[in-house]
C-alpha cells in the first residue's frame, strides 16, 4: 500500500504513514460494526436457547437493536461518584477499549494480509491481552466502592491464573510450528493431519486447544467463569459505577475481546485463514472468508457456553486454574518438546 500512496506522487514518509492509517482504519471500522453485529447475534442465540424470539423490534429481524442500544447509551448523563478518583475512574474504560483493539494489528486476515507481520506477533498478542486486566483493576479502585472492588480483585486473580495456562499452551504451538509468527503458524497447519489443515486434530495438540479454549473463556470473563460480573453476588461487578459512553466502551470492549479469542483459537488451532482441506479448489476462496467463518463458529460455542452452562464458584474457578489446566499444560511442554526432540531433531 505505500507504494500505490508513493506512485501518486507522496514522499516515502508520507506514503507510509497513510498506508499505517489506512490499515488500521481497515481494520478498526469493520471491527466496530462486528462487535455490534455479534452482540444482536449473542442475544438472538441466548433467545433461541431459552425457546424467546430475542430482538425482534428495531430494523428488520432486530439487526438495529445494538445501533439503538448505543443511541441510549450515548445520550445518558455521564455520571461521576463524588468519592472516586475522577482522572482514573475516566480513563479505565478507554483502556480497556483501547487495549482490545491493539492485539488486531498482527492478525493475519489472509497470505500477506495483515497490519504488521512482526516476528513475535504471538508474544504481542500474549502481552497485550495481559494489559486488559488493567482497565478493570482501575475502574474497580477508582470507583470507591465495595462490590467494584471485589470485583477487581477477582479480575487480577482470575488473569492471571488463566494467563499461565495460557502462556504454557502457546508453548506448545511455538514448538510445534517453529515460529513465533502469526502468519507461519498458520502455514505450519497446511496439510498437518491427513491433508487437513489444522493443530486441532494432531491427537498431541488437541488436548491444549481444549484447554486454551476454555481458558480464553475466562481471560474474557465469560460465562461460565463471568466472576468479575456476577449480579447475584457484586451488584454489576467492576461496571457498578459506570454509566453512559464509559459503561459501552467496557461493552465494547469485551466484546471486542471475545472475538479476538475466537480468532485466536482459528488462527492457532485450526488453520485461520486456510480451507479446512489442502484442497486446490478449495483455495480459490479468499483466506479472509474461511477465517471469518471460523471466527463466526466460535463465536457461537462461547454464546453456547455462556446460555447453558451455569456460573462457577469462585473456588471452583481457582481450583480449574491452578489444580487442573496449570499441571496437565506444563507436563504438555514437556511431553510435546520431547516428541519433537525425538522425531524431528533425533
């Protein structure tokens, strides 16, 4: 791209910081109308599982519902508890928004498709979902309330016993592929099992994907390990005190980051931006369109989830964390490193 910008006459610089923008405006737009897209679908899923119709009303089918619900949203009042930290309270929800949309730019959307092809687009990845936790913790202090409080408590916890699980899973797929790159992880998927393209089915990497697709439910604090929000128990968790735009960038936000894990298990698992079968015809279809269809399949095992399976107790998720995918992740370091030891470099 900053070589069309620099063939119609732009300097170097200039060619390439409109591209950069151009890129992440390609990027950011589409993602916007998505997170509002996939919440109608949650709602028309959830409504269908409890045998209801869902949003029905506004626009056609209810497509318009989620543009309402932020219309609503954006004419309330802002309101500040007079006891919290104003500057820190303000800013929570701008980094949570802000941080679910950095881990876009190393995503491959395709051969050759992406923002920023980096080395250790993995890495980033890992280090920026870690960041989320941050604008929870803020709004949870800075709120000056109790139940905003706990529930911070429980976001910082909860983060970090699934990001070690997490962190060890990635192991695994690092070792397998040979590459911390985004794009030559998918590439190492082409043809692995039987000609399918995909981590997921090697009998040796399927049981992480299930542990990295459980836990990315609870990096996201979906249900059933929705803690940090429990209404029963902390009123709206860390969102108590929030209202107006504030309260939609934390629902953007974690919507935002929803889809990204449900990318991530695509991109890391199954093939991303492959055909599910090293099939020639099968690759006339653009790569963008296979990844999307995955995301979309995803997507609808974490709403799935989220409509029938009932929320854990606090214990019950320390316990998953620390007892169960912490012990059986780490012996898979080893078992998937000595395998590797043993038949690629023995």
């Amino acid at each position: 791209m900053t070589e069309f910008f620099q063939s119609i006459g732009m300097s170097y610089e200039w060619a390439w910081f409109t591209a950069s923008l151009a890129g992440i405006l390609l990027i950011a737009l589409p993602l916007m109308l998505a997170v509002a897209m996939i919440i109608y679908a949650d709602r028309k899923i959830w409504a269908a599982m409890a045998l209801r119709r869902g949003p029905n009303v506004v626009g056609p089918f209810g497509l318009l519902q989620s543009f309402a619900d932020g219309l609503k949203v954006f004419l309330q009042e802002t309101i500040i508890p007079s006891a919290s930290n104003r500057g820190l309270f303000l800013i929570a929800p701008i980094i949570t928004f802000t941080v679910a949309l950095l881990a876009w730019a190393v995503v491959p959307f395709g051969a050759d498709v992406v923002l920023s092809d980096i080395n250790v687009g993995l890495l980033y990845i890992l280090a920026i979902s870690s960041l989320g936790v941050y604008g929870v913790v803020i709004s949870g202090w800075a709120s000056n309330s109790k139940y905003p409080f706990y529930s911070a408590m429980r976001a910082a916890a909860q983060m970090i016993s699934y990001e070690v699980s997490i962190g060890f899973v990635l192991i695994s797929v690092v070792l397998w592929a040979g590459t911390f790159n985004m794009s030559g992880i998918v590439e190492a998927q082409k043809g692995h099992v039987f000609g399918i393209n995909a981590f997921g089915l090697n009998p040796l990497l399927f049981p992480i994907a299930v542990i990295f697709l459980i836990s990315a439910l609870a990096e996201t604090a979906r249900a059933p390990f929705d803690l940090t929000e429990a209404e029963s128990e902390l009123v709206a968790g860390y969102q108590t005190e929030y209202s107006s735009m504030s309260f939609a960038l934390f629902w953007l936000g974690e919507y935002a980051n929803v889809l990204l894990m449900a990318t991530l298990n695509a991109i890391l698992f199954w093939g991303g931006y492959l055909p599910p079968v090293d099939w020639a015809p099968l690759y006339a279809v653009p790569g963008i369109i296979w990844l999307f269809a995955k995301i979309l399949l995803f997507f609808f095992i974490f709403s799935w989830v989220k409509a029938t399976v009932p929320r854990y107790r606090y214990d019950q998720l320390m316990r998953l964390g620390w007892k169960v995918f912490l012990p059986i992740s780490l012996f898979w370091v080893f078992l998937v490193s000595g395998y590797l030891m043993l038949t690629r470099y023995g």
